[in-house]
C-alpha cells in the first residue's frame, strides 16, 4: 500500500543513521528469491554494486520512515534498474551517460523492461497482483518522471541517487560519466543533493560526501581550474 507523499523534504519520524553503508548491509533473506530470479540481469550496468547498496539505503530510508511500506521499497529498489539487462548494452553509455541522459530513449526502455520482469518474477513468488502494480508503478518512470507519487516512490529515488555518494558509487558512476572523482563528487553536492527528497536521505548523502571526499582526496587530486569547492 501506498502513501501519500508529505511536504518535501519530508521529515524522518525515526531514526536517521548516517554511519558508512557497509556498517549496515540489506538484512533478511526473504527477498533473495527474488534476487535469485535477476542474477543475470544484475551483470549488466554494475547492478550487482548498484542494487545490493541501494536496498541497504533503502532499508535504512524505511527506518527512517516507520509509517512507509517496507516491502514494497525494497522490492521495487531491488528490482528497479533489471531492465538494463534486457537493452542494446552498447547503448547504454554512448546514450544513458551523454548529453539529456535522463530523457534518452534507452531510458525510457530500461524502465519499461524492469516493468516487464517485474510481472514475470514476482507473480509466481506468490506477490498479489496489487502489490505487482505498485511496484511497476515506482519502477516506469523512476528516472525519467521529474515528481514521485508517494513516499514509496520517493524513498526508492532516494535510495536510486544516495549509493552514488558511498565511495563504491562515486568508483563506477565517475567512469560512466567520464569525469573524475573531485569533479563527480563536485556534481553530486551540486546536482544530486538538491534533488533528495526526504531529510533522511540528505542527511546521508552530505555524511557520505564528506567521508568520500576525504577517502580519495578530492582536495589534492583535481584540476584547479575546475575547482568548485572549498578545499
Ligand atoms: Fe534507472
Ligand atoms: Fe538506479
């Protein structure tokens, strides 16, 4: 079940833990059926990295957020970027990563496609048709789609953007986007920061920026001219 989504930022009514993602990994095995079902699609994309580390935020986003369905977070993270799997994998950097990449075609198709598995995969797991929908509901559009429906969908965003600020993040989406740490991490303060929507989440990212920022040395390991934070 869903509910509605609160004034952004919307405010935690629990616990905010801002400590390392690895302190706290995805807990449970009650979805590892699921996870069984995807294997091969999270060896496209680095979704084996990417999916693992954002159902943890996830996870934490719903302790946070005591009053949001659960369940319906973590699969919906867990399976949100399949589709990616099931696109011209050639396409996904020279279209995903450049230019407007949050309107490329690709993208639109990698949602559509993680729809598509997610009522192949989670029917016959025993998931009710109610709850399929609202999980293909949260994955079509999840970046293409400029607001979220509900707080599910706003926590499964969140999640999306905060495994970026972890250092596992910053490693592979720098590359995708050809830039290098200093300035990714950069664009992440700038761009991603503003778009988090719960208090939770930004609390999180600004923790897990400044730990990654200090890790890989952002103030000595960038170009100056394309310096655009204090050291
Ligand atoms: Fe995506
Ligand atoms: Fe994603």
């Amino acid at each position: 079940m869903t509910h509605a989504l609160p004034p952004t930022p919307v405010q935690p009514s629990g616990p905010v833990d801002t400590s390392p993602i690895s302190l706290t990994p995805a807990a449970g095995i009650d979805l590892d059926p699921v996870w069984r079902c995807v294997v091969p699609e999270t060896r496209t994309r680095s979704n084996d990295i990417h999916l693992p580390i954002s159902l943890a935020y996830a996870e934490r986003l719903c302790r946070a957020h005591p009053e949001a369905d659960a369940e319906l977070v973590r699969v919906a993270i867990l399976l949100h970027d399949t589709g990616w799997g099931r696109v011209d994998e050639s396409r996904i950097i020279s279209e995903g990563f450049s230019g407007d990449w949050r309107k490329a075609e690709i993208r639109y198709e990698h949602e559509r496609q993680g729809c598509l598995i997610a009522r192949e995969v989670l029917p016959p797991l025993g998931y009710s048709e109610e709850f399929v929908a609202a999980v293909c509901a949260i994955v079509d559009g999840h970046d293409t789609r400029k607001e979220a429906y509900s707080l599910e969908d706003a926590l499964v965003r969140d999640a999306d953007r905060l495994w970026r600020f972890d250092h596992a993040g910053i490693a592979l989406a720098s590359g995708w986007f050809g830039l290098d740490p200093a300035t990714y991490c950069d664009r992440l303060a700038r761009e991603i920061v503003p778009e988090l929507l719960t208090e939770a989440a930004v609390a999180m990212a600004s923790a897990d920026l400044a730990r990654s920022n200090r890790l890989l040395r952002t103030d000595v390991l960038r170009n100056e001219e394309t310096r655009e934070v204090a050291p």
